[in-house]
C-alpha cells in the first residue's frame, strides 16, 4: 500500500541565506514563496522533502531530510553535502535564488513520549541533519535530548553549537581530534540506561548502533537513507525488506523505521 502523506504539496521556495560550513558542507535557508499558504510548523521531525537542484543540474529530485524549521521567520533548513551534480549546485545557491519542492514526505521519528524518557540521539555525517529538529521537538515536549555527534576529524563535526543550544553533547572522531577517539559505538555514553535511541547516518554507523541497542534491550528507531527517485511511491527504487510487510518503500513507509521491524 502506497502510504504517502495526504498533506504533500509542491512549491517554490526562496533561499534568505547559505552558510558555508565547509568546502563540503552548507546550511541553506529558504522561505515559502509569499503566495505558498504554508506552515512549515506542522513539518514532524524525521521527515524529507524533494527538491529539485538549480540550474537543471539533474533530471531527478533529491531527498533531503529537513534539518529544522525556524517558526518566528517560517523559514526551513537544509544541511547539504556536496556529493554530485545535485547537492553541488544546492551548495552553490545564492540568496534570492528560487527552488522547487515537494513537502513534507515520509513518517518521522516517534516524539510522543514519556516526559522522564531518556533518549540519545546518535547522529554521524550529513546524518545529524534531521537530530537538530528532533532534539528540538523532544525537548518542547519536556525531555532533555542528549546527543551523541561522530566524524571523521574535529572540522567536520557539523553545526555543534546549534546542537549545544538544545541538549547535553557528546562526540566521538575516528582520529581523536575532538571528543572521545573511535566511533560512536566505543564511546561509553552509549551503553547508559536509555529508553530509546535515534540514529541517523551512514548505513554501517547505523547497523552498528541498532545492534547496541539489541544487545541493551533499547528501542531504536533508524532513518534510512536509501536510494531515491520520485520520493512519493512510485519508482520502488527505494525499498528495504521489512519482517512485517516484505518489500516497503522507505520514501513513503519510512524513512524512519523501528529496527523491530528491519533484517539487522
Ligand atoms: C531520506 C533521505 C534524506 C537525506 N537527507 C540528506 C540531507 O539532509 N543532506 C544531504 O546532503 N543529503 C541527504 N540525503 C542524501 C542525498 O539525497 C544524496 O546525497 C543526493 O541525492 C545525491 O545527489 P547528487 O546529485 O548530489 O549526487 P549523485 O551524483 O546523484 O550521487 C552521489 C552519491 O549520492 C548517492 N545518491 C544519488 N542519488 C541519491 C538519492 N536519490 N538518494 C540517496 N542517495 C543518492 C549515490 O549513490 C552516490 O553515492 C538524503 C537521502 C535520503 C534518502
Ligand atoms: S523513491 Fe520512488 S518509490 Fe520511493
């Protein structure tokens, strides 16, 4: 069954601001077009929207998570990698540019929880994109996240003091340059009691911290990021075997999943 959202639009957005956060990395802010009658508010943690790069750089949309949404300017937030044709030209937009987008796609994380849940989000590269909104939800709802930020180096550990402002943060560098040394998975924070665990990141990073969460007995909820095409259930570019339902697509049944429910 196809489960996209009833609620998905299309629409144009302006970019008010693009923070350059390295060669590699970039913030981008963009708007609703004044004549778009958006809340971008009602955007649920974990979900993505469709964008499609400027300058007809690709053919196709690409799936980008929303990093957070700034209610006092109604303004949305992208972390994008540069990592081909598509996010490259995103990276390289400019204020006042115009871009066209498919909101808001996909289930997120769940953020209806007990009020003393103890929670960890686990986030590593581009992956900590969807944890600021999350970490933020969570909190609004009374629970202090905390997170736990891996990289590769200190320089690209992404958008700390954002992270800073919401919860208590922890990190972990392959090359010990900032945080604990090692992967997420061999820092001690890890192992405390928590309740549940978010993670978002690369597929091994991922695997890793749902069989923690396995071996401790914790919830776990994982947003995929698998391959997509139309984003909206139509291409099955997307799927990931599920032990309840078989071949899903990730864009409309996820992308978060409770680890429950995939072959890890
Ligand atoms: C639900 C979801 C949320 C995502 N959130 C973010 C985000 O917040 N920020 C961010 O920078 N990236 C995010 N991505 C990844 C991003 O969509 C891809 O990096 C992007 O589509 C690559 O397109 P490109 O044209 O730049 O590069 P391409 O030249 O098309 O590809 C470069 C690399 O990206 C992979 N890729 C290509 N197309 C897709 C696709 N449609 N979906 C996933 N991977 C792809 C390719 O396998 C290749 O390894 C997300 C992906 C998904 C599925
Ligand atoms: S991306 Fe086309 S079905 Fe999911």
């Amino acid at each position: 069954m196809n489960k996209i959202n009833s609620n998905t639009k299309s629409g144009t957005f302006i970019v008010t601001d693009n923070q350059q956060l390295s060669s590699t990395y970039s913030l981008l802010i963009l708007r609703p077009e004044d004549d778009i009658d958006l809340k971008l508010a009602d955007f649920k943690a974990g979900q993505f929207v469709e964008v499609l790069p400027p300058a007809n750089s690709t053919f196709l949309r690409r799936p980008i998570s929303v990093c957070n949404v700034d209610e006092t300017t109604n303004t949305l937030w992208l972390l994008i990698r540069d990592a081909g044709a598509g996010t490259h030209a995103l990276n390289a937009s400019r204020p006042g540019q115009k871009i066209d987008i498919i909101y808001p796609l996909g289930h997120g994380f769940s953020t209806t929880l007990p009020k003393a849940s103890k929670v960890l989000l686990i986030g590593g590269g581009v992956g900590v994109a969807p944890l600021i909104y999350l970490g933020r939800k969570l909190k609004e709802a009374g629970i202090e996240p905390i997170f736990l930020l891996g990289a590769r180096s200190k320089s690209d550990l992404l958008l700390l003091d954002k992270f800073n402002e919401i919860g208590k943060v922890f990190c972990s560098t392959d090359d010990g340059s900032f945080g604990t040394p090692g992967v997420v998975t061999q820092n001690p924070v890890i192992n405390d009691n928590y309740d549940i665990m978010f993670t978002c990141g690369p597929m091994p990073m991922m695997k890793a911290v749902a069989k923690v969460a396995q071996q401790n007995n914790v919830e776990c909820e994982v947003s995929l990021e698998n391959v997509m095409g139309c984003g909206l259930g139509a291409c099955l570019c997307c799927v990931e075997k599920t032990k309840d339902e078989g071949n899903v697509c990730v864009c409309t049944e996820g992308p978060v999943f409770n680890i429950k429910r995939l072959l890890w």
